[in-house]
C-alpha cells in the first residue's frame, strides 16, 4: 500500500475509533469541544502506530485503539499549546482553535479531558493482555509528561526570557522532548503491541521527530499559511532561536534530509516491508503543512 493510502486509511479509522469514544457522553460545551479538537489534522502518530503494528502482524482492528490514543494525547497538547498563556494562536488547521470557538475554561477542560481518554483507550482490551496494555500505558505516560512532551514544552517556554538564544544542542533537545517524543512513541507501539524489540523504530523515529521539527522550522519561514492553517513566522517575530537561525535555511534542509536517511537505514532489520514508513520519512521534509 502506499504511504498516502495508508495515511488515508489510519485517518479514517483513528477518527472512527474517536468519535465512538465521544459517542453517547453528555451533550455540554467541553464534550463539543473535544469532538471538535480531534476533527482533522495528518494523523501521522497515528498512521505510525498501525503501521508499525503491521510490520508486526497486528492487524488494524487490534491496534486501532493506540492509534487513537495517541492522537488524543496529541490534539490535547495543541489546545493547550494554543492558548493565549502559552503560544497564543488563533488558527488551528485553518479553523478557530479552541480557546477562541469557546472560551479558556471549556479549551482547558477540554484539554484535560482528551489526556485522560488516551489512557483509556489504551486500556481497550483488544489490544492485547495486560503486560502490554501497561507497557503502552507507562511508555506513553514518560513521552508525555515531565520527561516528555511536557518537558520539550517547558523548556521552549523557558527559553522565551533566556538572556542568551539556545545552541543547537539544547534546540535538539528542547524537541526531543517537545516534538519528537510522541512521535517515538507513536512508532514503537508497534513493536509493543507486537511484544517485539522496539529498538530499530526507536531509531527510525527520533531521526523522523528531529526531521519533522526541522521541517517544521522551514514552513515556519517560507511556508503558505494558508496551506499550514495556522500562523506562520512566530518564531522570528519572537526572536527565537531555530534549526534554521543556527543552520541556515539550506543548512536546516540538508539535516532534514540527513535525518531521513538515518531514519531509512534504522528500517533496513525491516527490508521491502518497511517501505511505507520509508515514504512517511520522505514526506516529514517535503509536506507543506
């Protein structure tokens, strides 16, 4: 299958499995909310954690929970990440993001609420038996929290008043944590679920999480906004330091295609099965949203 087709074909499912969570819950603002948060997006985390389901025979139906999981946990970092004490944006996926459809209260709840419902989809027993569940459970729990997303999260606000901008390292670090962290995880899901060793896709997906940041530094200066629905240049406007003020513009675009291929060769244990994810790596550099 080619990568677009299953990118495709996980959305579909990851928003079938998501809206059958949020069926049948009290009809009130922040449930609304939710629904609405989850709506859209790439669904790359969660195409990685089918796909490396599959790469261990897990079929879809299997692994579908995790995938929803993690775009959960996802769509609750963006509202929070969006809210005026944080990032301060307008624009989500070209739509109102969540805080100015409804209000701070609801966005805060809403976020709260889409972090605990990841973890219970993770207890979905067609995943598998309990020592896998529990893996997916505290695997998850470290990449999102303070050794995590949190983390990555704390650090970019602390570096707002820095008296001195990041180095590369720190940046590097800074989204290990911030981006690249859920991406890992979203990646050796697979070979959790598949009670497998999840070192090669560990590898493969932090040079993807590193690429994807970088690729996300390029849009940030020579992007559409139109086309990445959200605002573009903030990180300038703040005087922020990137991949691309420490890099260059060419610079940060050789790194991300270093990174791709890195993250090729950690799925050679894989051979022609890997090929997809292989395309997913193509795409992190080349996507214009």
């Amino acid at each position: 299958m080619s990568f677009s087709k299953a990118l495709t074909d996980a959305a579909a499912r990851v928003q079938a499995r998501l809206d059958a969570a949020l069926a049948d819950r009290e009809e009130l603002p922040v449930v609304h909310a939710m629904r609405y948060a989850v709506q859209g997006g790439k669904r790359l985390r969660g195409f990685l954690v089918l796909e490396s389901a599959r790469l261990h025979g897990i079929v879809p139906e299997a692994a579908v929970s995790a995938a929803a999981s993690i775009e959960a946990l996802h769509a609750y970092s963006l509202v929070h990440d969006d809210m005026p004490c944080m990032d301060d944006d307008d624009l989500r996926r070209g739509l109102p993001t969540v805080h100015r459809k409804w209000d701070e209260c609801t966005a805060v709840l809403a976020g709260d609420a889409l972090q605990t419902l990841a973890f219970e989809l993770l207890a979905d027993p067609a995943l598998g038996p309990a020592e896998v569940r529990i893996r997916l459970v505290e695997t998850l729990a470290k990449a999102s929290g303070a050794e995590g997303m949190v983390l990555g999260q704390a650090l970019d606000i602390a570096a707002e008043t820095a008296a001195v901008p990041l180095t590369l390292e720190q940046i590097t670090h800074l989204q290990a944590g911030k981006t690249g962290a859920l991406i890992c995880w979203s990646a050796e899901a697979g070979a959790i679920l598949g009670q497998a060793d999840t070192g090669p896709l560990r590898r493969y997906a932090t040079a993807l999480g590193l690429a994807f940041q970088i690729a996300d530094d390029i849009l940030d200066v020579e992007g559409d906004a139109d086309k990445a629905g959200k605002r573009l240049q903030k990180d300038a406007e703040a005087g922020k330091a990137t991949f691309v003020s420490l890099l260059g513009l060419e610079g940060a675009k050789a790194r991300a295609r270093a990174l791709v291929e890195e993250a090729e060769a950690a799925l050679a244990p894989y051979g022609p099965e890997a090929g997809t994810l292989i395309e997913a790596a193509r795409f992190v550099i080349s996507r214009e949203s």
